[in-house]
C-alpha cells in the first residue's frame, strides 16, 4: 500500500503559482482553465484558492494561499494511482465547477468527480472502484470534534509505536496544520465511513500526521482549509499562571466564538473565550473567575486551583465566522446533520401541567416567604398560592423525572456493555477496552446514586412522592391565619428548593462530569484499536443523545 505524499517538486511549484496569482482579481465564481488536451494540466480557481489536476500526479493538488493539500483516491485493496489519466470539467454558472477525473490503478481504472465552489468548498464524489481518499499535508495534529462537548487531539507524538491511529467516524474531522496558520476541515453524510490517520516520520516539528484517510462508503465527502495568520495556537500551561491574569502571546485573526479546554475537577472541559474578564458560578466550582477572555486585541487567561495550570491548551475557532468549521458544516449538505445534533430537548412536563406563575425558587421562594408568609396573611391568598403550590410541585417533579432519565442511560448502557463483552470474550485487546468501559460506567452510576439520595430517599420518585406530600400539607396550612405556622411554611419551601434548584445542578453536573469524561476517553482509548472502533462510537453516540438538555450536565457550548 502506497501512502506517500507523492511528488514534492510539483507541490512546491503548485504553491509557487498560487501565490503568483493572489497579486490579480479573480473572477466570482469558479472557473475552468482547461490545458489537458495540450499541457496535461486543468486548473480551477477561486476566491484564494487553485486546485490542479496533472497527468503525471495521481491526486489532485489544492492550494488555499499558502496551504496545499493532496487528494488522493484508493481501491478496495488501499492502492492509489501514480498518474491522472482523463480530466474533463464542468463550468456551471460560473459559481461552480465539475471536474471528473480517472486514476489508472493497477489493472483498474479509478473514477471520482470533484465538485469546487466559489468559497473553497471541495466535494469529493466517488465513482467506479473508489473505495476512499487520503488527504495529504502539513498536518500537525488530528481533531475529533466533539460539537458540542469535548474534542479529542490526536497527537502524532503520543503514538511513537503506531503507524496509523483509529478516529471514530463522526460526519466531521479536523486537522491543524503546521505553522499554525490553518485547518483541514472535512465533513461527511452518515453512513458507514471510517477513518483513520495514517502518521508519518519525526519532522521539524515533531511527528505529522502523513494523511487523514476516509473511507467514503460510496459516498460524497466535504472539505476545505479554514485558513489566517493564528488560526490556531498550542500553548504551554505555566505554574506561573496560577492565580494571575497572564496574556498570551497569541492574538485571534477574527472576531469568533474561540474555543479552548480546560481541566476542571479532573475532566478535560471547554470554555469559550469571553470578550470580557468576568466571573461566574458552577455546580463544584462556586465561584470562579472565567478562565479565558479577550482583552481587545489581547488573549487572557486567568487559571487558580479550580481550573489548574496543566499540561497544555489548544485553541480555535468553532462558528461564528466563515473561516469555522460550523460555518463550513452550513455550507455543505451535511449542515442538517449537525443541526439535527444541535436540537436540545426540554425538560419534562410536571404532571399537573400547572401554570407558570412564577416564585418557583431560591430568589422567587424568598420574596413569597417576605411577603406573604411572613406577614400571616397566607389565608387572604390562598388562591394564588394553591396555584403557586401546584406549580413549585411540577417544577421539583419535571427536575426530579429528568434525573430519572440519567438512570435510565445507565440502566440501558449495562446490557449493552454485557452483551458486547460476551461478544469480544476472545478478543483480549478489544475486551479490555469494554473493561474500561464498564468501568466508567460504574462511576458514573456511583456518582449519581451518592448525590440523588437524599434523606434516606433513594429515586427521584420518591423525591416526587415526598414533595407531593409536603405540597399536601402546605395547602391545608394555607387556609389558617397568622403566623403561627410560619417556621413549618419555610422548611416545606426549604424542600422544594433543595428537590428542584438544588437537584437541578449537583446532579446533573456530577454525571456529566462523569459521562463527559468517558466520551473523551471511548474516543482517544480507540486509536490503536480498531476492533473497538464500533463500541466507541455507538457510546459516544448514546453519550450525545443523552446530554440534550441545556443544562448543567453540558459544557455551555
């Protein structure tokens, strides 16, 4: 299996002309300068961007400014062709270009269509005996994006032993390219792709990826380079940030949303980068100090021992800006895909379907207790506070049933590892990582058990029961005046609190702080495993299904 990145020389040339055209204006769209029948050459060109098919390269050579790519088809076998051997292009209304190209292979003939568009936007559509593409540069690290939880980075480095690395397929793979000046994007539809990224030798700069390699299952795939002076940066986390405000020696090359990841409690966790210093409260953390901000033109960090100074950070881009990988994703029929991901599910429904009036908590309970109870005259509104009642039940019992539904995923999860593992019982290597697995998921169900008893009250049913309870009593204390009841009104309000706000956040921030951590770790513990590739992705899968809900439990992003 050849996986070279072929011939350097008309790279290197190929940049050279690239740049030799960014001094005259190109046209809107994409056009076509055909010279096959003559030179064997066909260029399309763009907005600061030129792809070339050649006759003596078996790939096409895409270059965005200063940042070149090589695509490159394969067979079934893993071959890939040494020569382009027909080109043919498309102009279609000068906003979009078709060029369809044949690859001898062997004793086969490769068949594929690329698809150019004014922005860059490069689609690949496999024909006769393509079975993927290898996409080949300067790529320094290899990104899983987690949208929108965790990612994983793939460093070369961290894999000294392996020729290739395993990366779950999910519609959408990044890679940062050397120099710190752009990044692969490459999106998909579903379906039944793999990939993987094939690692090359020790480089100036340490180990590179060789090729990012996707098999297409027959179908198309997406890519460009997102690219701009400082689109992404790696930076080394001091001990001398701890507890200062410290500029790093980075500045964004446009207003976006800025990604980056922190540890917090022992899990990898994003922030967004803030467009001011400001503080902020979380579940386990209280109050803290935003730990990333721009300052004008100035990037901030603030790190302190909730968010500690270790190891390092990447940060990019996510949207925001037509140079992010959403905005790409938008401009691909992939878009609905990520979309559909995006969608958060509500909370459910209390079962009185009471009306919202509001006073339901901490702040809202206070002024109830200050104005009404307080003053005895509970009896004068009895009405509205039925109807408060009634609604303070259904917010602690919609809080209480989506805890339930944390359960719910942990109860799925473990026959589903069982049968896996029963499954892969001869396989050691892939059953160790069902090991490891499993035992995530024993964590996870830890946590939770330990922070949803409460008072000898084990289920979220039971909090419903015992709130309804309360509300009972409550209602029958409602009809008495004065204020002689006044200590019991503010115990039951008290539990109402703790059943809704305060489930609300401990709960869930503890199992996603849990479940958050064994998606990073099903997606990076995979990589020298491809017989685990399907678990990791059918648990991260479930993981995303089950972090819908806006609410603690997420990152926020």
């Amino acid at each position: 299996m050849k996986r070279g990145r072929g011939s350097g020389i008309h790279v290197r040339l190929f940049s050279l002309f690239v740049l030799a055209l960014a001094g005259f204006a190109l046209p809107a769209g994409a056009s076509v300068h055909d010279e096959w029948q003559g030179k064997r050459v066909l260029s399309v060109q763009g907005g600061g961007w030129c792809a070339q098919f050649h006759a003596t390269e078996g790939a096409v050579s895409v270059a965005f400014d200063q940042e070149t790519v090589r695509l490159v088809p394969f067979d079934a076998e893993g071959n890939q062709p040494g020569a382009t051997a027909t080109c043919s292009a498309v102009e279609r209304e000068g906003q979009k270009a078709e060029v369809n190209a044949t690859f001898p292979c062997g004793a086969a003939v490769l068949q594929a269509t690329f698809a150019f568009t004014q922005d860059g936007t490069v689609e690949i559509r496999p024909g006769d005996n393509v079975k993927g593409i290898r996409i080949q540069g300067d790529i320094r690290y290899g990104v899983l994006p987690g949208i929108f939880l965790e990612d994983v980075v793939y460093d070369p480095a961290e894999y000294p032993g392996l020729s290739e690395v395993c990366v779950p397929s999910e519609n959408l793979i990044l890679g940062l390219l050397q120099g710190g000046n752009g990044i692969l994007a490459c999106t998909w539809p579903e379906g039944n792709q793999k990939v993987r990224l094939l690692l090359g030798k020790d480089g100036p700069e340490g180990r590179a990826v060789d090729n990012v390699e996707i098999t297409l299952d027959s179908k198309s795939a997406f890519l460009t380079i997102l690219n701009a002076p400082g689109i992404w940066h790696r930076e080394e986390l001091l001990p001398t940030y701890l507890e200062n405000d410290v500029e790093v020696k980075w500045k964004r090359p446009f207003t976006a949303r800025w990604k980056t990841e922190l540890l917090e409690n022992d899990v990898r966790t994003a922030f967004v980068f803030g467009e001011r210093k400001d503080t902020g409260w979380r579940p386990f953390l209280g109050f803290y100090t935003h730990p990333v901000w721009f300052d004008g033109e100035k990037t901030m960090m603030h790190l302190a021992k909730k968010i500690p100074p270790e190891g390092h950070a990447f940060i990019y881009p996510l949207e925001g800006h037509e140079r992010t990988p959403l905005e790409f994703v938008k401009r691909t029929p992939v878009a609905g895909v990520f979309a559909k991901r995006r969608e958060r599910e509500s909370y459910p429904k209390g079962p009185r379907n009471a009306p919202d009036v509001g006073f339901t908590h901490c702040w809202g309970t206070a002024i109830i207790k200050r104005t009404i109870y307080q003053y005895g005259i509970q009896k004068r509104e009895q009405e509205f506070l039925v109807k408060h009642i009634d609604y303070c039940l259904d917010y602690v019992a919609s809080i209480q049933m989506r805890n339930g539904q944390f359960y719910t995923f942990i109860e799925k999860m473990r026959p589903m590892l069982e049968a896996w593992m029963q499954k892969e019982q001869n396989n050691r290597q892939v059953l160790e990582f069902l090991k490891k697995m499993k035992e995530h998921l024993r964590i996870t169900e830890e946590g939770y058990q330990a922070r949803v008893e409460r008072d000898g009250r084990k289920t979220p049913a039971e909090h419903i029961a015992y709130a309804d309870k309360l509300g009972e009593r409550l209602k029958s204390l409602i009809r008495e005046e004065g204020t002689g009841f006044y200590p019991e009104y503010m115990y039951i309000l008290g539990e109402f609190n703790a059943l809704s706000a305060g489930s609300d956040e401990g709960i869930p921030a503890g199992f996603g702080a849990a479940v958050r951590k064994w998606f990073q770790v099903a997606g990076h513990d995979c990589a020298d495993n491809a017989g685990a590739l399907p678990y990791a992705e059918a648990i991260r899968k479930a993981i995303w299904e089950k972090l819908k809900c806006r609410s603690w439990e997420t990152t926020g992003l």
